[in-house]
C-alpha cells in the first residue's frame, strides 16, 4: 500500500492574497485529512510573490492546529538560511505542540534568487559548503541531552522528529543514504535526476537510529478534473509559471488560458515539457493510467503529488479525484 501525500507551495492567485492562501492550505490539508492522506507538506520560499511559505514554520503550526491526524511538515526548511539551533527550538515547538505529526524535511539551496539569498545568509559559499554538518547538528539538537550538556534545544532536545532530505540532485541522494535519512526526489520540476538519484540513494543506504531500510518518496504533479480537456486547462496555470520563471518574470499564480501555444515560443515550450515531464493531467482514467506506470517502473515507497492552481476549490477536486485513483491503484498493485 503507497501512501499518498500532498506538497502545498500556498500559491497566492492573481487577485487573491496570502490570507487567502492561507485559508486555502487549512481547507486543502482538513479535505486531504478526509480523504486519506498521509501528509502535507510545504516549502520554504523567499521573495516570490506567488507562494505564501516564506515563514514555514508558521505555516506548518497554522496548518497542524486546524487538523487533527495527517502529518504537517516541512518540504523542506532550507537548513543553510537558518541556525540548527533555532530550527530544532521551531520544530520541536511545533513537536510539543502536536505530539508524533510533524515532519522536517531539509534542503540546502537558498529558496529564492541571490540578491534575497545574500540578506537571508550573508555568506553564500559557506553556507552551503557545511550542510552536512548542520544536518547532524540538527540531529544532536534532538538527541536526549547528556549529564552536564548545557547548550540545548529547549522544546526539542528527546522529541522525535523525523529529519528528511528533499532534493533534486545526487548530493542530497548521497548524503540521505550515508546519514540513513529518508529521500524525497523533487521530480515534479526537476526529473532529469530522478531515477539516477534514487537508485544511488538505494544501493548506499547505510541503517540508522531513525530508519532501518531506504525510503523514497517521489513528487508529481497531478491535474485531475472531471474531462481531459479542463485538467489541461487548469495545468496551464504551472505551465505560465515555468515560462514566466524562464523568463525572469516571476509574480502571482495566473489564471488558465484556453491554448498555452498562443504564450510560450517554441523553445520555451520545449523546455517547460523537459521540466514538467512528471505530470499527470486529465480525467480520473488518465490520471490513473499515467501513475499506475509511473508507480510500477519507479516504485516509490511514497507518493507525494503537487500542482500550481490558480483556484482552489480545482485543487480540491484534483485531490478528490487522485483519492479515488489511489484507491482503484492500490487494489491493482496489491
């Protein structure tokens, strides 16, 4: 049985604001309860005008205090922007808080372009050069203090909170195994890694306190709806996105337009199908075909499914539909 799970950017629409996209992730992670989810995740992003996330922590207690089951985490925090010490006292908040539902995932790219990344950490290059020593401080931060120790994390010092590493490249996959830390691949917008990254991740496992055997999670993107033909409609909202991206034109989630080949050149069009090529768009046998093989050639141990929707309640269909999808799937994969 793949449990399936949810990765929210707290898009804000065009028209729309963060409060809004606030009130949307409470009723996007209280339905993914509902039907069956194994969690939620979100990201730490900065300086982007379209995703409400910048403060995850915030996010993720906002999100765990409106639910009472699904586990809320972090997809990931950006370890490099932040000291150990303080997301080990944030996380085992939010742990105390909402005792064995909280996740954290974590990354070491910046979350946003240089000149926001420079007033986030000062030192780009060290920063990122000692990720895997910030990742084991973390890690000592939630370990039971020893007789005597006195610089600790106070929540977080003995609280369980399973450490991931989410990422798109072969560094994360390594450092996942050699650490014994469960991987999640970022495959729904960066693919071209993903089955050399899993199966390095595999094959250099190395056992640990927190997990005995590799786990993978793989992410999509998944547009469902009730016709082919309006899930690519509603896909068209990621697909301007990635375009505006290429053309450094960041800013709110745009509506979805009748024909994307009237927006995008051919090139960028090349690019943007590179990029999203781990998408699932169309109705529930279309969707169900598409990650059936999805799940069958890649074998996830997790499922985490994405998408970048100008209007939320299209997003609570979509995850409505991929509940029943998962359902019939879970049967034909038994």
């Amino acid at each position: 049985m793949i449990p399936f799970s949810i990765l929210d950017l707290a898009p804000i629409a065009q028209g729309s604001t963060a409060t809004d996209s606030f009130r949307n992730s409470v009723e996007l992670a209280q339905e993914a309860e509902r039907l069956g989810y194994n969690r939620i995740w979100f990201a730490e992003h900065h300086g982007m005008a379209g995703i409400a996330s910048a403060a995850t922590a915030v996010v993720i207690g906002h999100v765990a205090s409106a639910t009472r089951s699904i586990r809320v985490g972090a997809g990931g925090v950006m370890l490099p922007n932040h000291a150990p010490l303080v997301i080990a006292e944030q996380f085992g908040t939010l742990n105390a808080m909402h005792p064995g539902r909280i996740d954290l995932g974590l990354g070491r790219a910046p979350g946003t372009d240089q000149l926001t990344a420079r007033a986030l950490r000062r030192d780009l290059n060290a920063s990122a050069e000692q990720f895997p020593q910030d990742v084991q401080e973390l890690q000592y931060f939630f370990q039971p203090a020893e007789p005597g120790q006195q610089l600790k994390a106070v929540p977080g010092e003995g609280q369980d909170v399973p450490i991931w590493l989410p990422g798109s490249s072969l560094f994360s996959a390594q450092l996942a195994a050699m650490l014994g830390l469960p991987f999640a691949f970022a495959s729904h917008f960066a693919p071209e890694l993903m089955e050399q990254a899993s199966a390095l991740y595999r094959e250099r496992f190395t056992p640990s306190r927190q997990l005995d055997k590799p786990y993978v999670m793989l992410t999509v993107n998944v547009f469902a709806a009730d016709s082919d033909a309006e899930a690519r409609r509603l896909f068209t909202s990621m697909q301007i996105a990635f375009v505006n991206m290429l053309r450094d034109q960041r800013g709110l989630v745009q509506p979805p337009i009748d024909n994307i080949d009237d927006y995008w050149t051919p090139q960028e069009k090349r690019w943007v199908g590179e990029k999203l090529s781990r998408s699932f768009v169309g109705n529930a046998a279309t969707v169900e075909q598409g990650l059936r093989e999805f799940v069958r050639q890649h074998q996830p141990d997790e499922l985490m499914i994405s998408g970048h929707f100008f209007n939320p309640q299209a997003r609570l269909n979509s995850i409505r539909i991929t509940a029943e999808v998962r359902e019939r799937l879970q049967g034909q994969l038994a």
